[in-house]
C-alpha cells in the first residue's frame, strides 16, 4: 500500500463518514492539515472565532440528523472551543472537534501555543482521544464518530499532534467495524420493564407524557403522536422537547418549568402519572413543580442510564432509545379516554390563559409575544427558528409555535449566549441544497456576543434572516434582578451605547429594517422571507418589557 | 445513609483514563475514601479498587456515571459477604528498649511483620480488612505513631466469577 501522510489520511476518514462541512480557524499546529484541505473535497468553513465554531457544528447536526465537525488549532484556538463543546455536551448534541496540539515531543513542556485541552474538555465531552500514533487516525475517527452520534448523542474531541499529521501510514481506511469493549448503548427497553409501564398506565386516571429532548433527537415525533393519540394523554415539553409534540394539537399541554406556561406547570402538578420520555428533569424545569401528588407516579424512559433517578425518584425506570420503546408501547392495548382528566385541563387552561397584553409605556413599542405569535401566522410549515439565550429565547420558544416540520433550537441545557448567529448558519449550510426559512432570534446583548458571524453570513450569503429584539439592556438578569432585589436595583445589565444596528448591517451587505410597532414588523416579514440572501430585523422592545 | 463501599472496574488502559475517573468523582463532588489502580492477566487492561462513600442514592449514580465512560469496561460492587477486601499499610511507630518487646509481641498477635528496626523506632508491614487495622492502630497508638501509609482496599470476588466475563 502506498503511504499516504496522516493529514491526507484525517480527511479521507472525514470524508468516509459523509462530511461535507467542517467549521473551524486555522494556526500553527493545524498547518499540515490545512495543506490537505486545498486537495479535499470536504468544504472548510472559516469562522470568525473559534468560539463559535462548536455551534456552527450543533446548528448542521440538529437540522441534518447527522454529525457536526469543528476545528481548532492547538492552545487559544483549542481552548476557545471549550464553552461551544460544553453546549453541545449539555443538549446532547451530536459533534466531533478536532484540534490541533503541538508536537508529541513537546507536550507537557509548556511550549508555545500548548494547552491540555483533553483534560480540559473531559468534564463535557462523551469521550476524547490525544492522537499518539498516525496509525490509530482511521479507528479513532470511526469510533469517534460513531460514539457521537450513537447512544445518548454528545461531543467527541480528537487532538492531533502537529507532527502525528506529518507522519506517513500504510494503514489506509482498512478499520471500520467499531468494537468497543466498554460502550454498548442499549436501545431496546426492557420487555418486563415496559409491561410494568403498560400496567401503570392502564390504571392511571390522571396521566401526562413529559417530552424531552430525547424525543426530538432520536426522531421520536411520529410514534409520540401515534402514542399519546392512540391513550388519549395529554403531552407537556421541556425548553429542549420543543418540537417533539404539534403545538397545535389538542392533547399538546404546553412548555414546563421555571419559564414555561403557568397552565402547563399546574396540569404536571394534578397528574397522577408522568411519563417522561428523554428528559433529564433538571432544576430549570422542576422549580415549579413542588406540589406533586405522594403517589404521583414516574415512568422514565432514557437512553441514558445515568438520567434514570438522577434527579427524580423513578417508580419504572426504561432504559432504550424513545423511538423504539414508543413503538413497543403502542403496540401495547391501553386504550382509554381520559375524558374526566383531559376535561380537568381544559378548565385549567381556560384558567391560565396566555397573556399577551402589555401597559403604556411598554405597549408603546414592540409586544414581543404578539410579535413571534404574528411570526407563526406568517412563516412556513418547515421553518428552522434558533433562539438564543435571554428573555428572546423564551419569547420565542413560548409563542412561536412549533406546528408541522417546524423547527427550533436554542441553547437549552448550558444556556450559552451567541449560540444563534453560528447554530442557524450550521443549519443553513445543512440546507445550502434546498433553502427554507431561518430565523435568528437574539437579544442586543447575545447578538453582541456573536457578531463577527455576520461576516460568515454575508460572506456565504447564507439565507438567515436575524430578529434582533433590542432594549438597550440585558433583559433575563434584569428581570432576575427585578425580581429578587426589587425595581431600580438593576446592576451590570445597562448596554448603555446605542449601536446603529442598520449600519452595521450595511458594512455587510445584509438588508435590513428597524421596527418599533408589530404592525410594522407584520409589514417588513413578508418582504424579508422573499428577500434571498440575509436580512436583520431590528425590533425595538422597551427595556421594561421582562414580562415572559 | 450513608455507607462505605468497595467498586471493582475495570478499564481500558487508555490515555488519561485514571484523571477521566478521578476528575468524575471530584466534579459530582462524590468522595473517594480510597483508590488503586494496577495491571491485570490482559496488557490492554487495568483494575481500579474504589472505596466510596454515600447513600444509596449517590452510589447507583456513582457506579451509572462509571459505567458511561467509554474506557471503562465493568463495574461492580464488592460486596463484604462473597469478596476479599484488605488494604495494606506501614506504620512507624516509636519503639525504645523498655517497649520493643511490647509492640512485637502485639505485632505477632496480628500477623504483622517487622520490616525496620531502628534504635528508637519501628516499620510495621500490615494487610487485613479496615477492621483488623483499626484494631491495631488502637494498640500502638499508646507507644506514639510517628507515621503510616495505607495502599487504600483492594480486592477480589470469592469463588470463579471473574470480571471480564
């Protein structure tokens, strides 16, 4: 066999698991295998910070189904990765990084641009490897890639010395059966497990199905419709299980937890049964529920172990992949109408209403609630929506509705302000062959945290039109603020320069408008989503809106 | 409650496994009371010994969270019952004319061995569960114990199960 140099080699394994974009920044540790991308058919996205090149790969694999690639070189480009793939970590999201690392001989030497970035990495990483040998390049990237992607999904970094991607092998791509001896993830529910959870169901009066991201990752949406119809129990998401339920459904109960719907809070509060399906039951989503019944049952269905108890005593714990096990249970008879409980919940919505109405002087500018309920009217069945982080985020993620292919992202698990701008560029590059409508939500504080990204969007002409919601403040720790420590006691959070959003879109090429009333934005949306190319919306919401 | 317990693992012999399995322990802020690691009959392979402490609760997390890093290949608990579990430690423990004989003689009691004599001290080498070492430190604690080391558990199941099957 001919040798071929490891760096030629990293990319043909690349290429044999299907990539085609890879998101990254270039440096001094990463210089032979940038000399192999000028030969490879994999397209090199430049980002404008490594920071967000972690989200650029989250954004691709969320609207792809498949796994994300970012790069790095060694030291400060590695280590600006580090949020990005904590990110990916904590909403399981399927990535793989590559960094660079500087030569095997001076690991550990303190030497110029050296950062021990698998250890770093390790608290949020599924797994990582340090590349010692060029020979193990095409069985470590099979493996990492699998292990990304396979399981609960989640982010693998491989380091790769300067002086391994200089290296001749004779290897060549001969390993691709995956064999590893301690990660056999089950799919499969425990049949005992799931009669039990059949039983528990039969008997319950008062059900409910918890949707977690779980659902939305292992592509569950058809059999959770399929099994809540067939049973006739109602179904509340997380932030991260949007989307894994029409909101335009009857049975469909809202958003759960400290920002989710009051209604949706109080009928997961009356149930007598939850059945959690991928979802981890983490602070943010269970602050509010501390009225269950003592004899509120819990049936757990996770693809991880680990989550099963974690948070929440458990009476039936089912490890296996939501898909699988939604499919086992419908095949299940346990028809029932719930006609009592569902009646329950309709007077506990009626009880509850959403409420979109705002007071002088807020009402005076933008209603950000009637603005993204306007936006559901108004956008296509197959919409991709990445909100950010902040009071946009739950905005968006509250009134938007997620009906049909509809789509939405965010930043759930970490909370990671600037994961939009990249996110929805990965997704648009995931839908360079067939364009569909994408909308960044973000706040002025999260836009700022991002911006150099415009460059990548102007750049690529990526179809992304941006929703900048604008209040001159750092609107969710204003709130915060507001509410633990009283109005006027607002510190820190004042972005007290005004920036001329309009011309800063100009300097891009990016169209833009600047809105303060809805029926304005009604106005300019239609005209933004025929535009083809990026846009930038500037909404102005006054800074005591932080009503969600 | 809160009860000690003995996990037995075994792992791949990977890059940076023992700081992936110690670092697990100190971000989910889990105690380790003790940890060895060594070589086993297969090169690729090694045993960790981990003495825990918790209630139940954080022991089955401890022992899921174990068993989702990749490198590691099994976990179990050495229960007291169907296990051999020993630890090993030296203790110098101050010894003159008047009370050498005195600590030797409670030394062979419990099956320690001198392993260095000096004029005013003594190195004693002893194995045994955490039990039998408490007991012994209870006895030469009076003579004065200038300083010891303890390996930390190790140990095995009873009878033909073996780990890697």
């Amino acid at each position: 066999m001919i040798p071929l140099l490891a760096s030629k080699l990293i990319l043909k394994c690349l290429e044999r698991e299907n990539v085609e974009f890879v998101f990254g920044y270039p440096g001094g540790a990463l210089l032979p295998l940038y000399e192999a991308f000028r030969t490879s058919p994999i397209k090199h996205i430049l980002v404008r910070n490594e920071q967000t090149a972690p989200h650029y790969a989250s954004g691709y694999a969320r609207e792809s189904g498949r796994v994300g690639v970012c790069l790095a070189t060694s030291g400060p480009g590695a280590t600006n990765l580090v949020t990005g793939i904590a990110t990916a970590y904590l909403d399981s999201i399927p990535i793989v990084a590559i960094t660079g690392q500087v030569d095997r001989a001076l690991i550990g030497t303190d030497a110029f641009q050296e950062a021990d970035i698998t250890g770093a990495t390790a608290p949020f990483t599924k797994h990582s490897y340090l590349v010692q040998n060029a020979a193990d390049i095409p069985r470590i990237i099979r493996e990492a890639f699998h292990i990304a992607s396979t399981g609960r999904p989640g982010p693998v970094l491989i380091d790769i010395p300067r002086d391994v991607q200089l290296e001749n092998v004779k290897t060549g791509l001969t390993y691709d059966k995956v064999d590893i001896m301690g990660y056999k993830p089950n799919l499969n529910g425990h049949s005992g497990q799931i009669k039990r959870a059949i039983k528990k169901i039969k008997e319950a009066e008062k059900p409910v199905i918890y949707a977690g991201g779980g659902v939305v990752l292992g592509n569950a949406q058809t059999e959770l419709l399929a099994f809540a119809e067939k049973n006739n129990i109602p179904v509340i998401t997380s932030l991260m299980g949007i989307g894994a339920f029409p909101e335009d459904h009857p049975l469909y109960c809202g958003i759960v937890g400290s920002h989710g719907y009051k209604y949706s809070n109080v009928v997961m509060n009356g149930a007598d049964l939850i059945i959690n399906i991928g979802a981890r039951m983490s602070n943010r989503a269970t602050s509010h529920l501390t009225k269950f019944e003592k004899d509120t049952d819990f049936v757990h269905i996770d693809i991880d172990p680990a989550e099963i108890g974690k948070n929440m005593e458990t009476s039936i714990p089912i490890v296996g992949d939501a898909k699988t096990v939604l499919s086992e249970l419908i095949q299940k008879d346990t028809i029932k109408d719930h006609a009592a409980w569902l009646a329950e919940i309709e007077t506990i919505r009626i009880n509850n209403p959403l409420v979109y109405d705002a007071d002088p002087p807020c009402s005076d500018l933008i209603n950000p609630k009637v603005l993204f309920k306007d936006m559901s009217e108004m956008t296509a069945n197959n919409t991709t929506v990445v909100g950010d982080v902040g009071l946009n985020q739950i905005w968006s993620a509250l009134y938007y509705r997620i009906i049909k292919d509809r789509r939405y992202y965010t930043s759930g698990g970490l909370g990671t302000m600037g994961y939009s701008i990249p996110a929805a560029c990965g997704a648009a590059f995931a839908t360079l062959d067939k364009p569909k409508e994408i909308f960044i939500v973000c706040g002025d504080g999260s836009f700022q945290m991002s911006m150099g990204e415009l460059g990548v969007i102007a750049e690529h002409q990526l179809n992304v039109n941006i929703i900048l919601i604008t209040n001159t403040k750092l609107g969710m720790v204003r709130q915060l603020q507001f509410d633990n420590y009283g109005k006027g006691h607002y510190s820190g959070t004042d972005i007290n320069f005004d920036i001329d959003f309009m011309k800063l879109a100009e300097a891009y090429g990016i169209k833009s408008y600047k809105v303060d009333k809805n029926a304005d934005f009604n106005k300019v949306l239609p005209e933004v989503i025929k535009h083809q190319g990026p846009t930038l919306i500037q909404c102005q919401v006054h800074p005591d809106f932080i009503r969600i | 409650m809160e009860k000690k317990t003995c996990l037995s693992l075994l792992v791949e012999n990977n890059f940076g496994v023992l700081s992936r399995i110690s670092g697990l322990f100190a971000r989910r802020g889990y105690n380790i009371d003790s940890l060895t690691v060594g070589t086993t009959e297969n090169a690729e392979l090694s045993r960790i010994t981990i003495t825990v402490t918790g209630d139940d609760q954080i022991l089955t997390q401890i022992k899921k969270q174990l068993n989702k890093l990749i490198d590691v290949i099994t976990v179990i608990e050495l229960k007291p019952d169907d296990s051999i579990i020993r630890e090993l430690v030296f203790i110098k423990v101050k010894a003159d004319d008047t009370t050498r004989s005195q600590i030797v003689e409670i030394a062979n009691m419990f099956r320690a061995n001198i392993v260095d004599v000096s004029r005013e001290s003594l190195v004693i080498e002893i194995t045994g569960t955490r039990y039998k070492i408490e007991g012994f430190f209870e006895m030469v604690e009076p003579y004065g114990i200038l300083e010891f080391v303890r390996s930390g558990d190790t140990g095995l199941q009873r009878g033909g199960r073996i780990l890697s099957h």
